[in-house]
C-alpha cells in the first residue's frame, strides 16, 4: 500500500532519525519520491476532501502551473472539465475505488490537452481511505493519431473505390489465394458479399471463367515479387455476374521493411469495357447480321494471300455472294422484313461452314466467304453449290414464306491475282457473270474475264488522266418541239476522244467514272461547260422562249450533298437562269436515294430548275414515285420509241404514259426517235417533245450552231401531220 509521499519533496534524504531502520525508510522514502518525481505521468494525491496535497513536476508541466499554486486547491479546481469527473468524487464516498476517464484539460494558459486520468484510491493498512492518487497521462498525439486514423477510415470506407487488404504471411505460392481481412463497403456494393462473408476469403472467389488468366498470373508474379501492379481484368459477384475493373495492388510494408498486407484498389470499368468492346465490334462487324463486315473480310484475306505466298501448297477461294431479286423483297415485304431475311441468310451460310473459314457482309446484300486451305479448285465449287442448296428453302420471317437464290461468284488462290483487293474484285466480275447466266449459279473467275478485268483498269486509269488532260467535249442534241419543228434546246451529251481508241461512248465509260468517284469532278466540268454553251448561245441567237439545255446527272452526282452548292455556283458563274436548266435524272437514280432524293428535288426545284425523268420505263416502273416527286419532263425510254410503230401494244403503253404525264402535269419527251412513222404516231398522240436520229444526232457545238441559225429547221417534217382518222387506221 503506497505510502503519503511528502508534499515538499527535497533533493536529498532527510538525516534526523539516526536509526538503521529510520535510516532505511528515509532511504526508500527518498528513492520514491525520485522515481515519482521522474514518472512520465503527472500525478496528484489529494486527501479525502479533494484538497492537493502533492503534485509531481511533470503534472506540474503539463498544467502550466508551480506545484505550489496547485496545493491545497480543491483537485475539483483542475479536472472539473473532464466529462464525468463528477462520478469519481460522488463515488469516492463511502466505498473506495478506482477507475479512469479521458478528457480535456485546460491548461493555465487556457489552452487543452487530451488526458487519461486514473483514478485510484490509496488505503492504509487496514483498509480504510487515506488519500486519493490521481494520475495524468497526456494522449494528445495519441487522440490525434486516432483522428487521424478515422478520417482514413471513412475515407476508405465511403470511397467509391473498391478496397480489398489481404495479410501476408510467409512466401505462398499464389499471393492471391491470402486471407482478406477488410474490404470497404464499395467492395460489397460491387461484388454483393457482406464484409462478414469477404474477410476470411481470399480473391479467388472474384474469378471466373471469363477472367484472363494470362492476366491474373502477371498479377501474381508482380505480387509474388512484392511489386506494385496495375490491370484490368473480369471478376465475378456473388451472384455469378461479371464486371470489369482497374485495379492497382500495392504490397504494404512494416517498419522492419517486410511486406505485411496487399492493398487492392480498383475501380469498376463495366461500362467503359462495354463502350470499348461495341466499337471494336462496329468497326470490324456489321451491325444487323454480327458478321464480319468488309474491313476484318479483307484483313484476313490479307493474311491468307500472305500465308499462301509462303507455303505454295496451300490453297483457298474466295466467294462474292450476291442474293437475287433482294431488291423486291426489301420493296414488297418491307424493310423490316428484309433484314430479317439478311440475318437469317447470315447464319444459314455460316451454317454452310468449317470453323477455319470466314463469311461476311460487305453490305446491302452481297455476302464474301473466304474458304481456307481446300484440297483442289472444285472443292469452292462445291460449296457454292452447298450454299445454293441451304439458301433454296423457304425462309419463314414473321409469317411470311419467302424464298431466294444468290448468284456466286468465286476467285481461287490459282488465278494471277495476288492483291486481295483483286481477288475480291474478280469474284464480284464472276459473280456478275453468273447473274448475267440466268442467276441461282456460280462463276469461277477465269483468263477471259481477267483480260476483261485488265482492260478496265486501264480504261479506269486513263479515265483519271481524261479529267485532267480535258480529253471530253460535249454534243448536243435537239430537242423538238413537235407542234412547231422547232427547237426548244439541247440535251448535252458528253463524249471522250481516248487519245489512242478514238471517242469512246458515255454508255461505256460513265459506268465505270461512277463506280470510282470520277463522275463527281466530270459531271462538274459537263454542268459547267454545258452551261456556258448555253448562256452563250443565248445572247448569240435571242429566241422567246429561250433556249434550255437538260444536262444529264448519275447516281453518284445525285446523292452528292454538295450538288446543289455546285449547282448554284455555276449558274450564278455563268449567268444562266435556272428556269432554262433542266437535269435529267433516272428512275433508278431517284429509288436508290429516296431517302433524301426528294430533299435534293426540293432543293432544286426551288432554286427553278427543272427536272425531268430520263429513260422512263427501263427501271422501276413504279409509277407511284411520279405522283409524290416533283418533276417537270417525263422522257419516254427510246425502247418503247422504237416498236411504237410496229407494236401494238407499245403504242397503247405510249399513249398511256403520255396521259398519265399531263395528270401530272408533266411534259413529254420522246427519245430515240428515229423514223417518219415513229413521228407520226408520237404526233397523233400529241406528244408535245421528240428527240432523235430523225431529227439530227448529238453534234459538235459548232454544228449545233448551225442548226439554231436555220431557226425552224424541221418544219418540213412537223408539217407531214397526219390526220387523226389516219392514226386510228395506224393503231
Ligand atoms: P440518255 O441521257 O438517255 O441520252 C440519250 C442517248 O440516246 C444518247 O446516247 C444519244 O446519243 C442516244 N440517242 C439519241 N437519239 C437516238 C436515236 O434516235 N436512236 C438511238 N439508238 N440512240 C439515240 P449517248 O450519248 O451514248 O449517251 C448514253 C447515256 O450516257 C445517256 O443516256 C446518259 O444516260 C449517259 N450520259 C451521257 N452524257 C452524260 C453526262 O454528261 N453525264 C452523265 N451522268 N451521263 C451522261
Ligand atoms: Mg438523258
Ligand atoms: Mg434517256
């Protein structure tokens, strides 16, 4: 039982009692009272009514007070602010006992320190209280720590992170398979285990069929090394779903510089995986049918040709599948329907396959197969045939039986071509001679075709040179206006002297300009020139009405954004009037771009430019596009011109457009014209406009000249009118 420690300790023992046993218990008294005095806690011995009697220097310290102005002070007086403080004092009587607080005390100087003040009461040897040991510790680094230490801690715990800490324990094998011992609750959001069910685990449980082990074994070497690392990998919930994320795992080290824990970070990345994996597959898919699309098609066809040049055994073929009459299954059955016959086409030919081999979608509805390593050429052929045969049954779409055939073609790894761009394209040539062969069939690419090929490459390279080297001019040809014999204006046709074949006629060369882009600065230079011609001839030969040229646009010019920018701009260069510009446009151009052809219509119409409808009756023969597109000439095809006057029922198909037009309020134009008797019926049906052989062929500007100087000069064939009753006979 501790001893009353005099209150006013001095350095040295006092020496009045000269007995040993005296001189013993001064001995220790002395040693004590060091040993307090030097006590890294402050402590205070009050007596029994709360009065200090004693305090230690370091009490002293801590309080900024003397020990002197301490004593005989209620204790009351210095630990009042601690929070139940009172409770010690209430409980001091009548039982002893001990006990300890935290809390604030003030310091003289009025500023706080946190303290753990204990409590105990002192007794003497019979048991009864004899004084009160108050001892003081100062906490105020370790509360701070503390604070610390739980602002962490929310940190972790309310981060949107996932954090995961596993405890180390000697060199294991697989670093992952540790013993979790915290996760935050962004960790259970995430993967749907409580922390009750993760500590204990390891993060094998996060894997699964779907995670890269590729990946999760760099992880571990990193971890097993005790290096940082970083990955993205798939991990699993609790509930067999799985998500992506970015984790960063960093060994933690104790002071003795060993690894102790590894503390996972990582970061959900489902959302940015699932954009990512959708654009790679756009890019390389096409998006109805999940096929290859045209790009991952000629990217693998590049590494077969590669292979094929390396080892000359091997062998492969490649198919360009065309499916026949799409068009009016699209048109009479719908969209909707349509793609739905495209998907089912996609798997029925993937069905047709080996593993090895690829199929894709170039678009529309033209298919490519690339067919590896076949044994001889027939094996392509036969299945082609396959193809044919999987294709012949129905397709059942949301009711509907619909039945189809594709015409293939196909290259084998033995022709000539080494380019996969040419091997491609000499399937789609095979392919258009089998369409040519009565569809349902297969082509192989062959020498004949290939010197065909050959040939209209090099017309395609001359034609790029052609633009350039301005090797076209255009003629024209007249328009008649029948009534009268007069002409209303020319239609400009263009021609190209081939510097070595002589002129070469648009029919063969426009096709090819449209298929590579070269119709787009030809057509400009054609508008350009044809009215330039125009305008001048114009102020050359003034005429009431005036003069009009119709110049003809392709496809390609037509679905152009920028047209009607260019159209304009060449007509305010030229000073044309727009009401004396007529652009001639086919059927088929118009239902290839409905979409916004009738914008582009619009547009151009508004600007008062007139549009007419060239070689009606060839394409679609849809008839309800007239009646919604706002066209101003129907140009009847010369196909009927021609039998109009031997065939019956032509003419009665003649006579039917031309009232159909006027409904409309269209005028008529006859193509192609190019006997009496051809006039003479057109004219018995009044049909107002004719152009054709009869009449002059399409000629150089200076002969066009020379025509408008005679002012009416097909009168005389105007003029052999026949009477109506003669055309009742004719009919
Ligand atoms: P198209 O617009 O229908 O032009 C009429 C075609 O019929 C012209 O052929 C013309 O020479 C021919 N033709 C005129 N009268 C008769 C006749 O009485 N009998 C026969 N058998 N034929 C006649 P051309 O000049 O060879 O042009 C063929 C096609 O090439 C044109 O058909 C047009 O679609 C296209 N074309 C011509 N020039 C251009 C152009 O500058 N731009 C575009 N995009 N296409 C053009
Ligand atoms: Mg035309
Ligand atoms: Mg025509």
């Amino acid at each position: 039982m501790a001893k009353l420690i005099d209150p006013e300790p001095s350095n040295q023992p006092a020496a009045t009692d000269p007995s040993p046993a005296s001189a013993l218990i001064q001995e220790s008294e002395w040693l004590l009272q060091t040993v307090v005095e030097n006590l890294s806690d402050g402590v205070v011995i009050t007596d029994l009514q709360d009065q200090v009697l004693y305090v230690n220097s370091r009490l002293a310290k801590l309080v900024g007070c003397s020990a002197a102005e301490m004593v005989g002070k209620p204790a009351h007086d210095f630990f009042h602010e601690i929070e139940g403080w009172r409770d010690f004092q209430d409980a001091a009587e009548p039982q002893p006992f001990y006990g300890w607080k935290e809390g604030q005390l003030r310091r003289k100087d009025g500023r706080k320190f946190w303290a753990e003040v204990n409590v105990t009461q002192l007794e003497d040897a019979a048991g009864s209280a004899t004084a009160t040991l108050i001892t003081v510790k100062d906490i105020t680094e370790r509360k701070w720590l503390e604070e610390y230490l739980r602002l962490l801690e929310s940190v972790v715990v309310n981060a949107n992170e996932i954090v995961m800490i596993s405890q180390t324990e000697e060199a294991v094998a697989d670093p992952l398979s540790l013993r979790i011992i915290y996760v935050n609750d962004a960790f259970s959001r995430t993967t749907g285990y409580s922390s009750g069910e993760a500590i204990g685990k390891s993060a094998l449980v996060l894997l699964g069929e779907k995670t890269s082990m590729a990946e999760v074994n760099r992880i571990r070497t990193a971890l097993r090394s005790y290096q940082p690392v970083r990955a993205e990998v798939v991990l699993y919930r609790k509930n067999g779903t799985h998500f992506w994320v970015d984790v960063n795992m960093v060994p933690i080290r104790n002071e003795q510089g060993q690894v102790t824990h590894f503390v996972s970070v990582m970061r959900e990345v489902t959302e940015r995986k699932i954009v990512e994996e959708q654009l790679r597959r756009n890019a390389f898919h096409d998006s109805l049918t999940g096929l290859p699309n045209r790009l991952l098609f000629m990217e693998r066809l590049t590494q077969t040709v590669e292979r094929a040049h390396e080892d000359e055994s091997y062998q492969f073929a490649l198919l360009f599948l065309d499916l026949d009459r799409f068009k009016v299954i699209n048109d009479s059955l719908g969209h909707m329907l349509g793609d739905q016959l495209l998907v089912a086409i996609a798997r029925r030919l993937e069905g047709c396959l080996k593993q090895e081999d690829m199929v894709a979608r170039l678009g529309g509805d033209e298919f490519t197969i690339l067919l590896e390593n076949i044994q001889q050429d027939s094996d392509a052929e036969k299945i082609a045939e396959r193809v044919q045969q999987a294709l012949s049954a129905p397709f059942n779409l949301s009711g509907h039986e619909v039945f189809t055939s594709a015409s293939i073609g196909i290259t084998l790894s033995s022709t000539e071509f080494d380019r996969p761009e040419d091997l491609l394209r000499g399937a789609d040539i095979a392919m258009y001679r089998a369409k040519a062969q009565g569809k349902a069939c297969h082509e192989v690419f062959d020498t004949d075709m290939h010197t065909h090929v050959v040939a209209l490459m090099q017309l395609e390279n001359d034609l790029r040179k052609a633009v350039e080297r301005q090797e076209f001019e255009l003629y024209y040809q007249p328009i008649i206006e029948l009534a009268n014999g007069r002409i209303t204006g020319f239609e400009a046709l263009v021609r190209w002297q081939h510097p070595e074949q002589g002129t070469i006629s648009p029919a063969k060369f426009v096709p090819i300009a449209e298929e590579t882009g070269l119709v787009i600065p030809l057509g400009q230079w054609v508008l350009r020139e044809a009215c330039r011609q125009l305008k001048q001839w114009q102020d050359q030969f003034a005429s009431e009405p005036p003069l009009s040229v119709s110049v003809n646009l392709s496809s390609r010019q037509f679905s152009q954004p920028y047209l009607i920018d260019q159209v304009r701009k060449i007509l305010a260069e030229t000073g044309v009037d727009a009401r004396c510009l007529k652009l001639e446009i086919t059927e088929s151009a118009i239902m290839e771009n409905t979409k916004f052809a009738m914008d582009m219509l619009l547009q151009l119409k508004a600007m008062g430019i007139q549009l007419s409808v060239d070689d009606f009756g060839t394409g679609y023969s849809s008839l309800g596009y007239l009646y919604r597109f706002p066209m101003d000439v129907l140009k009847i095809d010369q196909s009927f011109i021609s039998r109009v006057d031997v065939d019956g029922e032509k003419l009665e198909l003649v006579r039917t457009i031309i009232t159909l037009a006027w409904n409309l309020g269209m005028d008529v134009v006859a193509e192609g014209v190019e006997t009496m008797k051809q006039l003479t019926q057109l004219k018995a049906l009044k049909c107002e406009y004719a152009q054709g052989f009869l009449f002059s062929e399409p000629v150089p500007q200076r002969d066009a000249e020379k025509l408008i100087v005679q002012s009416q000069p097909f009168l005389h064939l105007s003029q052999t009118l026949p009477t109506s009753s003669r055309l009742a006979e004719d009919a």
